[in-house]
C-alpha cells in the first residue's frame, strides 16, 4: 500500500456583479483568475496532478482559471488552491473593467473578494462571435458543450457557431437547458479536415443525427478520389452553408494552391511547383483554388498582431513580421481584383483554461431574434444593408467611417478627396492603449512573397490616436483615441484600417509574469508583463466611388483569376 497525501488547500470566495452603462447592478458570468503564488509553497506539478484531470492546465504562473455562471461562490463554488499571495483576476471580457485584488490565502479560513466590473465601451448594434470552435466532438479536444458555452457567457461572445472536425455539432439544445436562449445565439457549423491541404469552415449546416457524423461532409469523397478545396466548398453549401470561411489559410494559400500574383498576369496559381494531386488522393487536373468562398481567417487566435509563428508552411509566417501579414497580403490582392472576400477573426480554441474562448473574434450587426447577429453581412454575396459592417479584434473597440459610411458601403468623394474618421475604445486597464492606425488602400503584393520587399506591407498612411481618458457616469473609464485623415481618390478604391500597439491585453488575456511577493497591489505583486498578447482590430473595406459613376469596380479587374 502507499500513503496518500493530498496537499493543504485554502479557498477564495468571490461576489462581482456588473456594472450597466446605465449604472445599474446586475449578475454576470466571468473569468477568476487565481494567478501567483509569488513565493510557491507547493510542488506544482503534484498540485496539478490533482487540479487538472482533463489534460487542460491554466497558464504556467496561474493556479486557477474559474468561469462563473453567477460570478458569486455561493452560487458557483469556492476556488480552493494551495495557501500563499496571488492576485485575483475578474473579468468580463474585452469591452468591460476587470477586478484586481491580491489575496492572502490560508488553510484557516476562506478569503472573499467583491466588487465590480463596468461595461465601459459602447458595441450597440454589433454582437461578438466566434466561428472557429472546438468541443469535446473533436478527436483533439476535451471540452464539454457546457463548458464551452459558460466560457463564452463569461468572455461576452453571444454568437458561437461550433466548428468541430468533420463532425456537426449542435450548442443550442444546450443553451437552452442553461436558460440562456435569451442571451446566446448558436448555428451549426464544420470544420471540414483533410489532413494536409487546407481546412475549411462552413455555416450553417443541416444535421442528420442518424448518420455518425451527424451529416458532416466527406472531404474523402466516400470511395474516394478525396475532394479539392473547391469540391468541399461545393460540398458544403450542399449541406446549407451560407458563410464559406478558410481556416488558417496560409499553408493552404502558399503550398498546395500555390498562389501567384504580378502586375501583368494578376492573381494566378503555380501547378507545376506543388504537390501532384495524386499524392493526396485528388483527382489528376482538378483545380486546387477557386473564389467561391466567403470569408477567411486573418486572425486565428489571439496573437495576430504577435512577431513571427502562425500555420502554415516554413517561411509562410516569417519570424520578423506580425503573423496575420501573410494573409492580409493575399486578402488585400482578393479585392484589389474584385473579389468580395471578407476578412474574420476566431479563436480556434481547443482548451478552455490554458488560454480564453473568444480570441480573436468578429463583431457583426446584431439582430433582436436567434442567433442575434447577422449571417448575411459575411456572405459572399450578401444583400442586407448593413453586409460587411464587421469587425476582426482580440480586443480594441474601432469604428471606421469614410465619409461617414461604415465597412461595406459604397461611398463617394468631394471634389476627389475622402475623408477617414477612425474612433477607438479601450478599458482603463490597457496600460498601453494601441498607438498605430495603419490605412490600406488598393495594396497589392507579389506572390510568392518569397523576399523582404514583396512582404513589406506599406500603408498609404500611418496615424497616432489621440486618447483621452473617461470618467463614464457608471463609475467605469474608458480611453477614447480618435484619428483622421482626408486622402485622394481619383479612381475607384478599397480601403482597410488595422490597428496595432505595443502594449498587452493583460489581465484579461494571460501573459508571461514576474511577481513579487511583497507586492501588497496589484501594480506591486506584478512586477513586469512579458510575452503579452499585443492588441489589433482589423476593419472590412469601404468601398469608395472614386470615378463617380456609381459603380464600384476593382482596380485591377483585369487581374482576376481565370481558373487553372
């Protein structure tokens, strides 16, 4: 026999409630972080044995990750960890303020924190979504539908469209059962996952509960030969998918479609440099890249704006430039060519401690009925007047107006020249708030962007944000900054708006910490923020009508591709 011991634990008892605009107090789910000790006073790895019985750590230097349903232990239990200081964590969210208090906690008696978190930055008419979602239906995740939907209750996410491998999964049943129909949208979505290629998202989709799978399309084409990227896309609008969305498409966009672009030809592919289609089961001759799809992802998880990773192929994401670049240049040669293609953001997430559901995300117009935000403003070619009026962020509220039209409108010039307005928000707790705007207009890019000069990504212009801070009438303080610049426009245009900084986006995304056990604030108990997550939002284009024919057409149409 051998003797078990299991080690002392204290316990955190916790009451946050929200904060309205209006200044009234309401229940809320959110995040507690239990994040220290600063002076360990246990073997973390045997804690951990007993902490984490689904493979699924919270972040190295965090004890607990807790998503509460109430944000109040009476209702969703006490947080036990090992005795020490930590600082304690609680969040709402991107859009709200977060509640920081170091504890000490003991074996004698639990430690409570109360307090609030106040809604500090405006999002009316837009819903936060997430269409890269990974459950427990997946082969490579452990994550319940319950958990995944408080997780998303608790980060502010209220249209989730679950988006597992090659299997249809359903959240609504659940939400339901939770009670939150009211406050959560769901559409059924699918990852279609061959194994080399290219995944792709798709949504929505009819379920057949009869069939294993649920209905999912078969990218192996039964018997085979496997299905190419524009069989599967065809495959699944079959099955009802309205939003065609490629997932994490670098490797897909430089290794098996083999993307070219020049000046002269336009966008093209290189057949003779990728792998034979016979090597992956597809049939001798089908094409590998097409433009039936809807969406793509230039932000897949939180870290777009991070230096170097990303999928893909070697060199796809090189080491010295933000991730999300790779993709921004084939996207921005889409529409230089008259392609309709929008650009979203999703998590991907696969955890749920390890790191947030939620992040990136895309904001899009919000509807009063499920699944409360609008399909139509991501298809193709959507007709709803407010189609393409979304947003891509891991957290920075932008808005962008040319000449006063929001994304997705077409919108004429004064005497040759357009106006760019572009607001920001953020909460108090970004220390940093993001200090660069970066104006992308008709960019184009070599493909392949195998040299530092076909990857320089070259703005037409680079702003500053001017910020002031906000005492809002409910208790909260936002940072407002504001940017404008009128260019000229004398020939018909795209224009896209990214924002980048420097800072980080903790305490609400986890980072890299040096903590001090003397630390009696929160400012003192963490010392420095390393390897934070930096900040981004990306807009969808304006049009504008820079030749004042009424009529949008690309500028360089006559680039557009002609097929393989």
């Amino acid at each position: 026999t051998a003797a078990l011991v299991l080690p002392g634990a204290a316990a955190l008892e916790f009451d946050v409630k929200a904060i309205s605009p209006a200044g009234d107090s309401t229940e809320t789910a959110c995040r507690v972080d239990l994040i220290g000790p600063a002076v360990p006073t246990f073997v973390e790895a045997d804690w951990r044995l007993f902490a984490n019985v689904r493979g699924d750590a919270p972040p190295q230097g965090y004890t607990a990750v807790r998503y509460a349903r109430h944000c109040d232990s009476a209702q969703d239990g006490i947080i036990k960890a090992p005795p020490g200081r930590y600082l304690a964590v609680v969040s709402h969210g991107p859009m709200h303020s977060v509640y920081r208090e170091v504890v000490d906690l003991t074996a004698d008696a639990p430690v409570k924190v109360t307090g609030t978190v106040h809604e500090v930055v405006d999002t009316a008419g837009y819903i936060g979504m997430d269409c890269h979602i990974h459950s427990v239906h997946s082969p490579d995740s452990k994550v319940t539908i319950e958990d995944r939907v408080l997780g998303y209750l608790a980060e502010d996410v209220r249209l989730v469209i679950p988006t597992d491998h090659d299997q249809l999964t359903d959240f609504a049943p659940t939400i339901e059962t939770m009670g939150l129909s009211d406050r959560m949208g769901s559409v059924v979505g699918v990852e279609t996952t061959p194994f080399v290629y290219g995944h792709v998202i798709a949504f929505p989709q009819i379920m057949d509960p009869t069939l294993s799978d649920r209905g999912a399309p078969d990218h192996a084409g039964g018997d085979g030969p496997s299905l190419a990227p524009p069989q599967i896309w065809a495959a699944q609008r079959a099955n009802g998918a309205r939003v065609v969305q490629l997932a994490h498409p670098e490797g897909y966009f430089t290794e098996w479609a083999a993307l070219t672009f020049d000046m002269e030809d336009g966008l093209g592919v290189d057949v003779a440099s990728r792998t034979p289609n016979e090597d992956v089961r597809i049939a001798a001759g089908e094409p590998m890249f097409g433009v039936d799809f809807d969406t793509m992802e230039i932000a897949t998880g939180a870290e777009g704006a991070a230096i170097g990773g990303g999928f893909g192929a070697p060199g796809a994401a090189p080491a010295d430039e933000p991730r999300m670049n790779a993709v921004m240049r084939h996207w921005f040669n889409f529409l230089s060519v008259g392609m309709p293609t929008q650009a979203v953001g999703c998590s991907d997430t696969h955890r749920q401690l390890r790191f947030p559901p939620g992040y990136a995300r895309t904001y899009v117009p919000a509807l009063d009925q499920q699944p409360y935000g609008e399909l139509g403003a991501l298809e193709r070619a959507g007709t709803v007047e407010r189609h393409g009026d979304t947003l891509v962020t891991n957290g920075p509220w932008m808005q962008v107006r040319v000449g006063g039209a929001p994304p997705g409108r077409l919108v004429g010039t004064e005497d040759g020249e357009a106006t760019l307005e572009v607001t920001v928000e953020v909460p108090g707790w970004m220390e940093t708030p993001p200090e660069t705007v970066e104006v992308f207009v008709n960019n184009m890019y070599l493909q392949p962007g195998d040299t530092p000069e076909k990857r320089a990504m070259a703005p037409v212009e680079t702003l500053q944000p001017v910020y002031e801070t906000v005492q809002l009438d409910n208790g909260g303080e936002v940072q407002r900054g504001t940017a404008t610049v009128t260019l000229t426009v004398e020939a018909d245009a795209w224009l896209v708006v990214r924002l980048v900084g420097t800072g980080t986006l903790f305490p609400v995304l986890p980072a890299g910490l040096t903590l001090d056990g003397a630390g009696e604030t929160p400012a003192a108990f963490v010392r420095e923020i390393v390897d934070g997550v930096p900040p981004f939002a990306v807009s969808n284009p304006v049009f504008i009508d820079g030749d004042a024919d009424g009529v949008w057409t690309a500028p360089f149409a006559e680039g557009a591709f002609a097929g393989e």
